[in-house]
C-alpha cells in the first residue's frame, strides 16, 4: 500500500479550528445548567456530530487518514443527523420543546448506520481502496481479501450525496417555515430584527441553508470526495458565527453599572423607599429605561414561555433584582408586568381592522398566553371588559 505523506496547508488548518471549536461548543451546550435546556442539548449534540463530520475530512483532506484505515468513512450516518438535530434546535427554540414522535426524525440516520455495518467491517485492504477511490484516484488499487460481509446491504451508498443534500435541504426548509411563522403569530414582517432570538434563529437557519447549495454546485465539479475540504471550511464558517453569537450574548464582557457603590443621599425621605435594595437608585433609573425600551421594541413578552430569569438575563441583572425592582418602584409583580404589556397589545389587535378577523383565542395565543380563560381572566381584571366586549366597543366607535 502506497502512503503519501501528510498534506497540511492553510484548508487543512482552517478546518482543524472548526472540529476544535466544534468538539468544545458540543461539551459547552451539554454541560452544567445549560445541558437543562432542551435547545441546548440539540445544538450541543449537533455540534458534536459536526466535528466527526468534518473531523473525517480532515484526516482524508491532509492524508492522515492512510494511518488510521479503520475510520475510512466512519461519520457517514451522521449526515443525516445534521439537519433533523439543527431542526429540532429551532423547534424547541421557538415552542419551549420537542415535537410529538420527534425520534422518528432520526430513522434515516438509524438505517444509514445499520447499512454502514456493511462497509465498516471489512478487511484493511478494502478500506484502502475505497479511500483512493474517493480522495487519490491517481494511486493504484491493492489487491482485496474476500470481505466479511456483503457491501452495502441497501445499495444506497452511491447516492449519498443526493440524500445528505435532500435530507439539509428540507430540514432547513421546515426551520424556515417555523420562523416564519412565529413572526407572523407576532404580527412582525419575517426580515425584521427583532424579536432579537427570532432574527438570530433566522440568520442562522439562512446559514444552514447555503449548504445543501454547495453541495449541489461542489460535488458536480469534483471527482468523488475531493471537493469536500471546501463544504468542511463553510461548517467551520458556521461553527465561529455560532460561537460569535454565544459571546455577544453572554453578560461576562458587557459592562455593568457598579451596584456597591454607595451614592450621595441629598434626601433622607425618597432614599428610605429604597433602603431594603441592594441597588442604587441610578442603577434601578438605568434597568427601568433599558426595561421599557426591551418590552417597546423586542416585546419578549409575546413569548408564551417567557420567565423572570430570561428576562433578567436580558437585562443583565439577576431575577432577584428584577423582581425588587418591579415591586418597588413599578409596584407590579412580573406577572403583572406581562399582563400588562399583553393586555395592551391584545388591546391593539382587537382594535385593528386588519386583525378583526382573528378569534379570541388567537389573539390570546398572539399576545403570550397559552390558556384564553388566563387571557380573558387577566383582560377583564385590567380593563373591566371581556375581550369581547371590548371588541364590540371598538367596532360601534370606529362606525359612528
């Protein structure tokens, strides 16, 4: 057996940096409180399943995998792991959990592997040659032992390539369906930036989506596997955008105002509401502004699973903290803030002639809340109507 010696260039590099960076997202999603969290576990996993990806490119892109003959195409039923796992990341990103059946996503993955027993089991000499096959069509074959087993039971491994495309591409597709419409259940136009988790969903999804489109101008312009160091370089591409993301939503870089610092008392009288908190007044003024402009401009109200722990995260303080706040200077308690946000808006749905044709418990359903009785419960308390009633309103105002 021919071994030609060890290939590294700048391609190679680049993607040694994304199994890296991808190996380390994959524990970081998985790992700690963050492993709770059901979108986490997806990306982490899906992270995961990336760096083998790309992790077997590197090995027959810089020759090394003539040293470890064993693992000759070892990472192929995860291709069809890629896309149901990023899938699934959306899904639960938006509803708060998993599909109903959401295994069955994973069949193609699961019969790809039992395929794979087929080709991975085989003497040295075939994997050999099947490595030349697709990475050194230029070197001789040797001459095969008998195999173990019949190769390929299914006899689908010569359209991988189309199936790896077809699998990206419609995962990809019902991602983009799901953001789509949770930006319409918002009353949002879908190229909008806020709300700011949405729009993040949405570039990445537009990211995942470019690469069923390589694959389908690559492959055609390369013999066999030999363009593949350029699709590993486009997931490497999205591994750093997605580690870019988790550092420019983590608050350890974001500077804070400093909570400890006593400040000058010039009334004793307004200063004595305040003793109990551990905040200075300033610093209550500044998440007060920043709370409003958050609740105006991204509404996470809207978002049925919103809690007081996510919306301190996005404020950069503690929940603690918040609901001091609120009930000290707002004399509200989170879920009376929501309520009131809610019920402004469902106000404003009710009385717009372009969603007068939406039921109740649509509306509900817009503004948050996953029960209308809560809805009409919480409508009734603030405004003294039903949601009906206030309908009913409106219509006869807007027709005098």
């Amino acid at each position: 057996m021919q071994t030609p010696p060890v290939h590294l260039d700048l391609f190679a590099f680049f993607i040694l940096l994304g199994v890296a960076q991808s190996v380390f997202l994959g524990f970081f999603f998985l790992t700690g409180k963050r492993g709770l969290s059901v979108p986490n576990r997806c990306l982490g996993w899906m992270m995961l399943a990336l760096s083998a990806v790309i992790g077997e490119i590197f090995l027959c892109y810089s020759n090394y995998m003539f040293r470890l003959l064993p693992l000759v195409d070892f990472s192929e039923p995860l291709n069809f792991v890629m896309a149901p796992l990023f899938f699934l990341f959306v899904f639960a990103r938006i509803r708060g959990q998993l599909p109903p059946a959401w295994g069955w996503h994973f069949l193609p993955a699961g019969l790809w592997a039992v395929n794979a027993i087929s080709w991975l089991y085989q003497p040295v000499a075939l994997k050999y040659n099947n490595y030349l096959s697709a990475w050194h069509p230029e070197l001789p074959y040797v001459t095969e032992p008998p195999s173990y087993v019949p190769e390929d039971f299914f006899q689908l491994r010569g359209y991988i390539n189309e199936l790896t495309l077809v699998s990206c591409l419609v995962y990809n597709l019902l991602a983009l369906l799901l953001i789509f419409r949770a930006y319409r259940k918002l009353g949002n136009p879908f190229w909008r930036g806020s709300p700011k988790r949405l729009a993040q969903l949405r570039n990445q999804t537009l990211l995942f989506l470019v690469l069923p489109l390589l694959i389908g101008l690559i492959k055609p312009r390369f013999y066999e596997d030999l363009g593949d160091y350029l699709l590993a370089c486009y997931l490497t591409v999205i591994i750093y955008f997605t580690s870019i993301r988790v550092m420019a939503d983590s608050t350890y870089f974001t500077d804070e105002p400093e909570t400890q610092l006593p400040i000058p008392e010039t009334d004793a009288e307004p200063r004595k509401k305040y003793e109990k908190s551990s905040l200075s007044e300033e610093v209550e003024e500044a998440i007060l502004q920043k709370l409003t402009r958050l609740m105006e401009r991204e509404k996470p109200y809207l978002q049925s699973d919103i809690s007081l722990t996510k919306l301190a995260g996005l404020l950069n303080t503690s929940p603690h903290h918040l609901s001091q706040l609120l009930n000290d200077r707002l004399n509200q308690s989170f879920f009376d803030l929501l309520a009131t946000y809610r019920v402004r808006e469902a106000q404003r749905l009710l009385n717009d002639p372009t969603t007068v044709h939406l039921k109740i418990d649509e509306i509900a359903e817009r503004v948050g809340y996953n029960s209308t009785s809560a809805f009409h419960t919480a409508f009734k308390r603030l405004t003294g109507q039903t949601p009906a009633q206030f309908r009913e309103a409106a219509t006869a105002s807007r027709s005098a």
